[in-house]
C-alpha cells in the first residue's frame, strides 16, 4: 500500500439530503474524514410541511434551506448534485449523474438516505390527474391546481361544470392527507372568502377519502375520533373504505361496499402510500438482504446490510422492527449511523481494534398531527392531547426541526399571519407549475422513444 493511500481520511459518502442524509453529515462534522453529500436536488426539505406550501402559507424556501448554505461551515464537507444511477458495493462507488455528465464517487462507508417515493399501487398513471406530495415541485403544481380550481370556476357559467372544480379529493387519510384536507378547508372557508364576486368559495366540497376503516391509522381511537370530527366541523366529508379504480382529468372511479361510483372534481390529491427509493432494491440484489413490499430494505440491527458493514441504510429506505417512516427514524438513524463511523474512524487511527456495535435503538418522541387552526392531536408517551394544547406542541416541535434560524423565523411569521389573521402571504401560482411536470414527462418519453430506433440502427451498423 502506498504512502498516499496510507495518508488518505476516511472518506464517507451520503445519499440523499433529507433528515437522514443531513443529519449524518452534520454528526460528523468533529470527525477525521471527508464527507461527500449527494443529491439530486439542491436543498434539504422539510417534506412535513410540504402541504402549507401547496396551501399557501409557506414559501418554499421557508422548508428547503439550500444544502451548501447549510454545509458552508463544515470543513469536511462537500455537496455533489446528481441523481444516484447506481451504487456498487463491491468496488465501493457510487454513481451519479447531473445533465449529461456522470460522476463516479468512491467511499469508505457509505450511508444511503435516499427516501421515498409517491405510491399509486400500480397504477402509476394515476399520478397524471392526481400529483403526489413528496417534493417542492409537487407542493407548487398543487397550488396552482388548487387556486386555478377558484379562478376557472370564478369564470363558469355552468352549475355542474362549477360545482366540480369546486370539488376537491384528497385520497389518503394518513396525517398528511387529514392536514391537507383541513388546511384546503381552511383556505376555502377563511382566506377565500369573499374574494370572488360570481362564485363563495365556501361552497367548495372537500372530500378525504381512503380505503382504510379509519383516519389516522396509527393513532389511538380517541385521537382518531377527535380528528374527524374536526375535519366534519370544518365540512371535510370522510370516505371510508373506498378505494380508487381509476382517476382522469375530470374526477375519479371510486368502490365500496355499495358498488362502484363516480365522483366529479377537478382538483385529486394523492397521499395514500409510499414505496422506497429503487436504490433498495439495487442494494437488496447485491448483498441478499431482503425488501419489503414498499421496497424498503430488512438492514442488521446495526442499520447495515448483511455482509457489508460499512453500508448503512437509514430513513424511508429501511425496515427494521417495523419503525415508522417518520423524520424522527430518520434523524436518529443517521445521527447512529455517524456515531458508529465517527468511533470506528478514531479507533482505526488509535491503532485499536474496532469497537463493538451497539444496536439501533429509536426513541420514539411521539405522534402528532395538525387538523386546523388551534385544533392538532398529538400523542406523546402515554399523554394524549387534542385541542389547543396539541396544536401548540405542534408547532414548537416542527419549528425545532427546521434547519437554519432565519428559516425558522420566516416560518414563525408567516404562521402569525395565515393563523392569527385570514391572510396568507403565499398565494402566486403560474400556469407553468401545473403544466410543468407533464410536459416534462412527455418530452422525456419522446426523447426516450427516439432513442430506442437510433440504437437499433446503430447496432446494425
């Protein structure tokens, strides 16, 4: 072994900038190596609060601090943006590529973060008509299909035409879909009101759906029943055991016990399941570890894969013991996963041998959930509160976890205003973000398509 490689630091490579990726980073900021970041996008988001962007009350930047500002002070920190094509534990590389240029990155220990993705359950088509809300292009493109939703019926002369882009569906009766539904509520009921002379925003129709007995599953039965009749005070109508068929730009196929049904709406917001990065199962093929069937990835008790102790998988990618996919399983996977490459790192460097793992143990710090305006549950230990008091906790516990002190402030302002007065700071929308994302999708399928005959031709060549 030569000189340089004896000299060289310990050089760890994270995948993904959300709370597990970031998290880890900035645990090893006291350590002896070098930290390559890679992301496909520029920021670290805050995705919990991705439904206050899609509503208006946030801005984007508000939750998604650019990940070099937060990095700067880090000496041993570099950002790489590109998307992760493939990784290769063997030769211990990731690869990487941003417009066109490919970028292979070698690594010591490796901590994949890469997350989730919107679920459809096979019906991948759906997401055309119903966008999801797992990115900031997501959040504005449902803005805009929101706030459109107001203005096309503004300018309708037609009662049924009105009454369905007056109808809103949110499939998915999880805490993201329960927020979601209550803040379009909110948005409609307060903030519009009386900002239109044809049509009263009041009359929108907004409708939770899912094909689960319940909402919030994962909450106890008096908070469940607390958050509905929330959502009922505030005109939500909850559906029940009804699963969607099929979804168009007109509305959506629903079934239930009765049969199946049509309901006319403009506007579908889809937050009803979530399936991990492909990167699983890429890592699941390569060192025999098991999937689950959202594609997340069985790791060892230690949060790594089965013969490959320095790859650790954290946050939405992973399954162990069931945990939830939350940003605090998240936060304190990555945080183990740098004590663990931190205390091995000084150990090496020592001359000692490695020290034993501990295993992953996740402290759960609670369960909560906002409905409206002074109105969250929230389940903390054994206590459960509702009301007032929960949505206070809400609040302070969300706040804490926003990276960056400005970002904090900005958001703690705009909170006073959209929750203490009707007005919400952050209502522009554009054409260009409902369009966007389809247009970009055909354009990648015609290129795609173009693609295949020039390589067939090349080949007969």
């Amino acid at each position: 072994m030569s000189d340089t490689a004896l000299a060289r630091r310990h050089r760890v490579v994270v995948i993904g900038s959300g709370f597990g990726g970031l998290f880890a980073t900035k645990a090893l900021k006291r350590t002896d190596v070098d930290v390559t970041l890679i992301d496909r996008t520029t920021h670290h988001l805050f995705q919990p609060l991705l439904y206050q962007v899609a509503t208006g009350i946030l801005s984007e930047g508000e939750i998604a601090p650019a990940t070099r500002l937060v990095l700067e002070d880090q000496q041993n920190a570099s950002v790489l943006i590109g998307g992760v094509e493939t990784i290769d534990v063997a030769d211990r590389t990731v690869t990487s590529t941003h417009r066109g240029r490919t970028t292979v990155t070698e690594y010591d220990s490796l901590v994949v973060s890469a997350g989730a993705r919107q679920s459809y359950f096979g019906n991948d088509h759906f997401a055309e008509h119903a966008p999801g809300m797992k990115t900031i292009d997501d959040a504005l493109e449902l803005r805009g299909r929101i706030l459109g939703a107001f203005e096309s019926a503004e300018v309708s002369t037609d009662p049924a035409e009105r009454a369905r882009l007056l109808t809103f569906v949110v499939v998915g009766a999880g805490p993201t879909g329960v927020e979601m539904a209550g803040e379009i509520a909110q948005l409609a009921h307060r903030t519009l009101a009386g900002a239109y002379r044809t049509i009263d925003p009041r009359d929108a129709r907004i409708i939770l759906l899912d094909a689960a007995p319940t909402v919030l599953p994962p909450f106890d039965e008096k908070l469940r029943r607390a958050a509905a009749g929330t959502l009922e005070d505030l005109g939500v109508e909850i559906q029940l055991g009804a699963m969607v068929t099929d979804v168009d730009d007109d509305g959506l196929t629903v079934r239930d016990q009765d049969g199946e049904r049509r309901i006319e709406a403009a506007c579908k917001i889809w937050s009803a399941g979530v399936a991990a990065s492909p990167l699983g199962r890429q890592l699941a093929d390569q060192t025999g570890a098991a999937t689950d069937r959202a594609g997340r990835v069985l790791v060892e008790p230690d949060l790594t894969l089965p013969g490959h102790s320095n790859v650790f998988v954290v946050g939405d990618m992973m399954n162990r013991d069931g945990l939830p996919g939350v940003a605090q399983v998240a936060i304190q996977g990555g945080r183990y996963a740098a004590k663990l490459i931190a205390a091995e790192v000084r150990a090496h460097g020592k001359g000692r041998e490695k020290p034993e793992r501990a295993p992953f143990r996740y402290t759960d710090k609670g369960s909560m959930a906002m409905i409206s305006r002074f109105h969250a549950v929230a389940k903390v230990g054994r206590l459960q509160l509702t009301g007032l008091l929960a949505w206070l906790l809400w609040l302070l516990i969300h706040l804490v976890y926003i990276v960056g002190f400005k970002s904090r402030l900005a958001t703690a302002m705009s909170w006073t205003w959209s929750f203490l007065g009707r007005t919400r700071g952050h209502l522009a929308v554009t054409e260009q973000q409902v369009v966007a994302r389809t247009a970009i999708n055909r354009l990648d399928a015609w290129e795609d398509s173009r693609a295949v005959p020039e390589a067939a031709t090349a080949s007969a060549r």
